[in-house]
C-alpha cells in the first residue's frame, strides 16, 4: 500500500509539472459550457444572418433541452481532450525508458498502471463534475428553469463511469502500443464502437449496453424515467476487466 501511495503521489506531481492539472478542467469547462450559452445566442445569430423579411421561427431552448444534451456534447470534444492527455502516459514513458527505472525500484507492474488509472480517473472524474457544476448555472441563469439536482445527480452517475471506461481503454492501450498516437486513435475508436454499436443489437441486449446508458441517463436529467442501474452494472464490470486485461498485457511487455 504504501508502494503504490507513493506511486500515485509521483502521478499527481506528474500531472501538476505537465499543466494537467489545470489544461483537463478548464478544456472541460470550456466545452461544457459552450452549449447553453450557444443555445442561447443562437436564434438571435440566425436572424442576423436572413435575408430582410425572411422570417422562420426557431424553437426557443428551455434548461431541460440543455441538460438532456450535456453529454452528447461533451463527448465530440471533451473525451478527445482526455484521450490527448492521456494517451501517452504509458507509451512514452517506455519510449523514454522512464517506466523500466520506475519499475526497477520494487515497483510491480499492475500497481504501476493502478497508480496511472487512479489518477488520471480522479483527475477526469473531478473535471467532468466541476463543469457540470459550471453548466448547470449557466442553464439555470440564461434559461431561467427550475433545476431536480436529485435528477441532476443521478443522471450525472452514468457520465462518470462512461468517462472511466474511456480512462481505461486509453491506459489499455497506451500501455501495449508504442505509438502514443495510434494508441489514442485506436482508444477513441473502440470507445465510439462500444458506445454507439449496442444501439443496433436486440432490444433484450440492448438495454444493458452504454449506448442505452446514455439514452436513459439523458432522460433521468431531466426527470423522465430512464433504468441506468443494470446498464451501469455492466459497464463497470467491463471496466473492470478491461484494467485486468491492461495489467495482464502489460506484465508481457517488453520495456
């Protein structure tokens, strides 16, 4: 235990010399952020745009369209800010030849990727929650609805754990290839793949995959019923094995 505190100590000082710290929150805030206040700007920006009398009526937002669009947004950018930071961790310190001197300290492999997972699923976990925070303000300010935080916060539970499956398929990745690049394009790639293919599987299948997850998640923000526990039960135990799977390859690699 205390081999692995001070292994996740090292991590956090990584994180705070390389400006992670402060770049993965502020690119999430950034990002969230953005929806509702474009939402509100946007029918004023397509009438500047009509020709003189051309008139078309844009349906007005309201808080709930925007909160039932966090994550869908979050995801074309804010999981690609996590991949860039992330998909290095492993492959460039082997090309560096860092982690074989980590490693010779008495520092075993799978506490090695532990420390790298736990830290790195703080960092995102903490940084999805602060702009949360940040976008449900903004909704609330400009939009002027009434917020269900009991809705808010169960429907924000599914986001965590779809962001900890794309922490693990990065660490998966980033820790048997190479190339830091192809790992984060192939990590993006097989997270889109297990979030977007489930939508096409049998209904009885369907409802316990992560696109269904994020479906109903959306839908519990906003007060609809959505089920998100068996869904959620599924990802964590796949989360689970994927760490397993990435500690088990990386043992098998050559530093």
């Amino acid at each position: 235990m205390a081999i692995f505190g001070a292994m996740l100590w090292k991590e956090w000082l990584e994180l705070k010399r390389s400006y992670k710290l402060i770049i993965v929150p502020f690119a999430f805030a950034i990002i969230m952020v953005t929806l509702p206040i474009t939402m509100k700007l946007l029918p004023s920006l397509i009438e500047q745009d009509l020709p003189e009398g051309t008139v078309i009526v844009v349906p007005e937002s309201t808080a709930s369209d925007i909160l039932a669009g966090i994550f869908a947004n979050f995801e074309q950018l804010g999981l690609i800010v996590l991949i860039l930071v992330m998909m290095g961790t492993v492959a460039s310190e082997r090309e560096k030849g860092s982690s074989a001197l980590v490693l010779s300290k008495s520092t075993g492999r799978s506490g090695y990727l532990l420390a790298k997972w736990a830290a790195y699923s703080m960092l995102s976990v903490v940084s999805f929650l602060f702009g949360m925070l940040l976008t449900v303000y903004y909704t609330r300010v400009l939009f002027d609805g009434k917020m269900d935080w009991g809705a808010i916060v169960q429907g924000t539970l599914p986001y965590l754990i779809l962001i900890l499956l794309c922490v693990t398929l990065t660490l998966l990745f980033s820790s048997i290839m190479k190339s830091a690049v192809f790992a984060g394009f192939i990590s993006y790639g097989s997270y889109l793949a297990l979030t977007k293919l489930g939508q096409y599987f049998p209904a009885g299948i369907e409802k316990y995959t992560p696109s269904a997850l994020i479906d109903n998640a959306g839908k519990v923000m906003i007060g609809q019923d959505g089920p998100i526990m068996a869904p959620m039960l599924v990802l964590m135990a796949l989360i689970a094995v994927l760490l397993i799977l990435a500690i088990k390859l990386f043992k098998r690699q050559e530093l």
